[in-house]
C-alpha cells in the first residue's frame, strides 16, 4: 500500500542529471523522427530513392572524413617540422575545423535525412565556426566553475612549462599557514 510519501534517497547517490533522463528519450524520438521522414520521402517518390539518398550519404561522409582526416596530419606533420627545425609554429587559418568536419561527415553516414542535413551544415565555414566558439565557452565556463581536484586541475598540471619548453612532471602543494611541517619519509629502523 502506498502513501503518497516520497522515498528518500540514498546520501550516497546523486540525483540524476538532465542529460541522462532525457537523452534516451531524444534519441529516441529523433530515431523515429528520422524513420517517419524516411516513410514519407519513400511514399513522395519511391523506396529507390531513399536508398540512393543513403547511399549518398555513405559515400558523401566517407570522402569528407577521409579528406579530414588527411588535412589534419598534414597539419601535423607541418607542426612537428617546424618545431624540429627551431621555428616558431605559425598559425593555419581554419585549423581547428578538422574535428567539426569529421563530425559533419559521421553525421552524413548516419542514415536519414536529419542527421544528413545537420551533418551538410557541419560542412560549412560559418556554423564551424560558431559551433567551435560555442564549444569553446561552454568547455571554458565548466572549467572556471569546476572545483579543486577535478578535471581543471589536470589542465592546470599539464600547462607547466620550463622556460625551454619542456613539460615538468609534478604537482604544486601548497603548504598553509598554521600547518605543523611533516617529515615527508618515516624513520628508518632496523
């Protein structure tokens, strides 16, 4: 018999976040979404043509990964030539849209024509770039908002350089006013 009363929950598991309630349901209603345009394209004009539109997107997305995907180790190769040759590396113009692009052409792959027209859009110079702005806030309010000993203390840790360049391997502690000192190793007894 139930009351009404709500159970409590448990201190030692966090309620659930947005994302993981409603991502299933969204995936869910974009699959059948994409399924119903599928139908109604199929019943406008004919189940071959739905097939070659498929098709297209298979091989539109595969062209567009791979040429991607060889842009940026080419870009690569070019950096690590500069940096063994003493230059400074120069910055590329349109060199952070390697990542975008490959998600517009595994958006062309998917089947359907939603993820078709979002993975086209992808393509285009202009909502990359609004998209990797975006992206690029959005990474830098969550990090600015994270508290110690998260991820930004990993971002903080991996930008120690030495004056040459070269990465130092460690971690700062901090000792607080008020703190006793400690011994860092116990004694040694035989």
């Amino acid at each position: 018999m139930t009351t009404g009363a709500q159970t409590p929950r448990s201190p030692a598991r966090p309620p659930r976040s947005r994302l993981r309630t409603f991502l299933p349901l969204a995936v869910a209603a974009w699959l059948v979404l994409e399924i119903w345009l599928l139908t109604v394209v199929a019943g406008a004009s004919s189940g071959f043509v739905v097939f070659l539109l498929l098709v297209a997107g298979v091989v539109l997305g595969s062209v567009v990964i791979k040429a991607a995907g060889r842009r940026a180790f080419r870009n690569l190769t070019e950096t690590l030539q500069q940096q063994q040759s003493g230059a400074p590396p120069r910055p590329r113009a349109n060199s952070e849209g390697n990542g975008l692009m490959m998600l517009g052409g595994l958006l062309l792959i998917l089947p359907g024509l939603i993820s078709d027209a979002l993975g086209l859009l992808m393509l285009l110079p202009p909502v990359q770039k609004v998209v990797s702005r975006s992206a690029q806030r959005t990474v830098e309010r969550r990090m600015r908002d994270a508290g110690p000993g998260t991820l930004r203390d990993a971002f903080r840790q991996a930008r120690m350089h030495r004056p040459d360049g070269k990465v130092v391997q460690g971690e700062v502690i901090r000792d607080e006013p008020g703190d006793a000192p400690q011994d860092p190793r116990p004694p040694l007894t035989h």
